[in-house]
C-alpha cells in the first residue's frame, strides 16, 4: 500500500464524508466535518489516498483556551480511516502529517479528545500536565495536549473551547 498524504480538495468532500460515516457509529463526524470546513477557519483538512481512493482524513480546527487569546491552539478531530485500511499506519501518517502543517502555519499546541493508548507516541500527554480542561465532561487520561513549539504552553492554563460546531456531536 502507497498511501499519499495530501491537503484536502473540493473533488474529495463526498469521500471524505463516506470515509467518515464509515469509521464511527454515526454520520455526526461526518457532518461535523461539513460544517467545519465552511465555519472554522483556519482549519487544515488532509486526505489519506490509495491508489485514487481516499482512505483516511484528518480535520484540525482552531480552539481557544480562557484568558490566552494571544495562544494559537489547534483541535484534532475527527479523524477517520476506513475500516479496511484501519491499523496499517494511516491514522499515524494523518497525524504525523497534521501536526507538521500545524507547526508550519505557526500553532504553538495541539489538543486532542482521543485514545490514549494512540495518542501519547506523538509526543501528547494529559492536558492536565498544563493545567489545561476540555470544556466537556470527559476522562481525564483522554483529553491530551502537544506543544508544537518548546514551552509554548508554559504559564497558561484554562479551559479549551471548541468552535460551536461541536456542540451537535
């Protein structure tokens, strides 16, 4: 398998959503996803593609954390691989790849509501050890935090806020 890594295009948004619908209980990822792309800006959207298919997608989006409007702090969700292409290293490429366009376009942090047996091999750790909350009710193991950029987070801490989007999962 020669999965590609690329920034998402207008010709994949029906995949996309497909790949979306698939990978969770629910078609509200998906639909997440559509209403990001138009109302969160800037969000970075990236396809996993196999031999003209797209397999796997990956959506950051901005967040914001309380008193720290000066911080720029990405939102990694959702993200989605087809079931047939799940545990063959796609997730990690997306996140790999999503992180690094993140560092690229100046985001100092990335936060995550994920698993976290997954997440803590890109260099995330419990938001916790920032001082930092998810504005949902969630495990604390769960809710996760990189610094793309040494001691980007040091003195902050708060409650993250996702855009309103979220508010319909």
């Amino acid at each position: 398998m020669t999965v590609v890594i690329r920034a998402e295009e207008e010709k994949d948004r029906s995949a996309v959503h497909a790949v979306n619908a698939a990978a969770f209980d629910t078609a509200a990822e998906a639909d997440l996803v559509d209403a990001l792309r138009v109302q969160a800006q800037p969000a970075i959207s990236l396809v996993a593609e196999d031999g003209g298919e797209i397999v796997g997608h990956i959506l950051f989006s901005p967040v914001s954390l309380s008193g720290r409007t000066d911080l720029r702090i990405m939102g990694l969700a959702p993200m989605a691989v087809a079931p047939a292409h799940q545990r063959t290293g796609v997730g990690s490429a997306l996140v790999r790849t999503g992180l690094e366009r993140c560092r690229e376009q100046g985001f100092g942090a990335v936060v995550v509501l994920g698993h976290p047996g997954f997440y803590p091999r890109f260099g995330f750790h419990p938001s916790t050890r920032f001082g930092i909350d998810s504005e949902y009710d969630v495990p604390e193991d769960a809710f996760m935090v990189v610094e793309l950029r040494p001691d980007y987070l040091r003195g902050a801490s708060g409650t993250i806020s996702y855009h309103a989007a979220f508010g319909s999962v």
